[in-house]
C-alpha cells in the first residue's frame, strides 16, 4: 500500500523550486533534495539502503564506492541505474510506477 505521507513529501521535494526540464531531457530524481527532507546523511543512506538490497538477496558495493556513486547520483552528473532506482525508490517510500518508468518530459510538469 502506498504510503500517503511520503508520497507527498515526495511530490513536495520534486516541485520545489522546480524548472520545467526541457522534454528532450531523461528525468532525473533529486536524490539530494529527497535524502536531505528526512535529515539523513549519506552514511544513513547506505545503511538504510543496504537493508533494502539485502532483503532481496543483494550486496551493495563497499563504501567508499557506494559513496562516489551516490555522489554522483545527486549531483544529476550520472543518472541511477534502473536497479538502483527502485532501490533507492522503495527507500524513500516512491510509488513502484514513479521509478518504473524515468523517461518523463516537461508535459508532466
């Protein structure tokens, strides 16, 4: 079920101080924005998210690569790989259709 609060908190980190991307651009999740609304640090994001990973079977890179990718993520420089999405989706408590599909344009604005 999903979780109205953070579907809100959500839908409230993605359209502050939003700018319409232009639709030839892939939609990129504030990862940064979204991390920061809950206090957490980066830290508190792998440890978080590898509890996710590890209810499915899965290993999250040590640290220190986990840490430059996640960097990455929230600068925007590189964009998330699907399976890091919908990892990073079922943390922050996104809807399963919202990190399906990252091929949003500026309509959706």
């Amino acid at each position: 079920m999903l979780d109205r609060t953070a579907l809100l908190d959500a839908l409230s980190v993605l359209t502050t101080n939003a700018t319409p991307v232009p639709a030839t651009r892939h939609f990129t999740w504030p990862w940064k924005k979204l991390r920061q609304s809950r206090g957490w640090s980066q830290v508190e994001v792998f440890r978080r998210l590898s509890k996710v990973a590890a209810d499915e079977g899965v290993r999250l890179p040590e640290w220190p690569t986990f840490k430059r990718n996640l960097c990455r993520w929230e600068s925007g420089s590189v964009k998330a790989s699907p399976f890091y999405e919908e990892l990073l989706g079922r943390l922050f408590g996104l809807p399963g259709w919202a990190v399906v599909e990252a091929d949003y344009t500026a309509e959706l604005w």
